[in-house]
C-alpha cells in the first residue's frame, strides 16, 4: 500500500485549518508542505512559521519539501516547526554532506529531490545516509500540472538503487488516481497530490484509490 501526502499548495488558504483535518480525517498519511523561495523556482508559497502553526492541528507526518536555493542558509529556521522529514533539491545545494548532517543532528529525517531532467544516479553517494527520494514529476514550482511519464524510467532506476532499503520513494506532481498507478508500478511507495485531493468532491475516495493503486 502507497502512502500518501496531499499537498497543502492546492487546499484552499482561506480555511487551512479545516483543510487539513479534512486530508487527516480523509485518511490521508502524511502532509505536504511546499515552501518556495521565488528563486530556485518562480513562485512563492509560506515558509516555516506556518509549518509551526500547523502543527498543533494535526498529528500527521510534516513532509517539507523545500524548494529554495541553498537550503542550508533556511535550515535554521526550520529547526522547531515540527518537520518530520525535510526534502531538499540537489540542485540547489552547494553542500550536500553538509545538509545531510545538520538534518540528522537535529533528529530530522532528510530526503533529496530531482528535478525531471537529473538523472537518479547522482543519488548513489547519499543513498545510505538517506530516508527519502523525491522524484519531480512535474517541472517544480505550480501545482496542477501534467503528469511527465518521461519520469517513469526514472523512477525505476531509483527503485533500483534503493533496492531492499526502507529509503521511502516519493513522486511529487500531477498524481492522480492514473499517473499514480504508473508510478507504484515503477516503485514508487509514497504519491503526493494536490488537485487530485483538493479539488475533488470526495477526497477519501481518492485517498482511498490512492492508497491502493498499482496493486491488481
Ligand atoms: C510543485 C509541488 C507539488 C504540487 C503538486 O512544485 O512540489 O507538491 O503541489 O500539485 P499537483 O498534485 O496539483 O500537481
Ligand atoms: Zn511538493
């Protein structure tokens, strides 16, 4: 079974509150937060005090997905706002090890991300020190985007290099209850989605879908 973190970036803003509990009570696993910083990608979302706000309204697994240049001048920021596990762009970092270890020594899981065109096997000197993969299935930046199935061999080649290891491989960006199915097929054990969740009319239903897709 896939677990799965709808993305807060398609939640209506007015009311986040109550949007997440709606993911939590839909069955949602973890949340997903997309911070940008309007230069490692051309949009601005919320950064780490809302994360803090956030998280005395749900008891979900935080996600952060920091798509900010240089994250380890933010890092600091993000130290008690209650991620569970940050994500950094490779290419956005100038020191890897260096956010890698931070991370770590504050009790953070740490993940790494790819942008659709770097190739998964950069990730092979980090794979040990690592808890989770991010494959971008979209160009990072905005939500509802088309689903990229050029990314597929990629993902497999991640599933790969993660082998038997509990390294999570999560896929971020146009998942719906189709392109999901493709990507578990490929490995993927983690679906981001935001539209798909955010703007339907019964969100468990397609938590529900969600959970089980590529599995008959
Ligand atoms: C895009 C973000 C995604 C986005 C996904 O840069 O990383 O998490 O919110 O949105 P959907 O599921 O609508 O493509
Ligand atoms: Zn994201």
């Amino acid at each position: 079974m896939a677990l799965v973190a709808p993305s807060l970036l398609a939640a209506d803003f007015g009311c986040l509150h109550e949007q997440t509990k709606l993911a939590e009570n839909a069955g949602a696993d973890w949340l997903h937060f997309d911070i940008m910083d309007g230069h490692f990608v051309p949009n601005l979302s919320f950064g780490a005090d809302f994360v803090r706000q956030m998280r005395p309204v749900s008891g979900l697994f935080f996600d952060v997905h920091l798509m900010v240049e240089e994250p380890l001048n933010f890092l600091p920021m993000f130290e008690n706002c209650g991620a569970d596990l940050i994500t950094v762009h490779y290419e956005a970092c100038s020191d890897l090890p260096a956010v890698i270890r931070h991370l770590k020594e504050r009790g953070i899981k740490v993940g790494i991300s790819l942008k659709p065109q770097t190739p998964a096997d950069v990730l092979a000197p980090y794979l040990k020190d690592i808890d989770n993969i991010l494959i971008m299935t979209v160009e990072p930046g905005f939500g509802g985007q088309k689903f990229m199935p050029r990314q597929l061999p990629k993902i497999s080649r991640t599933r790969e290099l993660i082998g038997s290891g509990d390294t999570t491989l999560e896929v971020d960006g146009g998942i719906n209850t189709q392109t999901a199915e493709l990507c578990v097929k490929h490995g993927a054990n983690v679906l981001v989605a935001g539209s798909a969740i955010f703007k339907a009319e019964q969100p468990a239903q397609i938590i529900r879908q969600l959970h089980y897709a590529g599995e008959k």
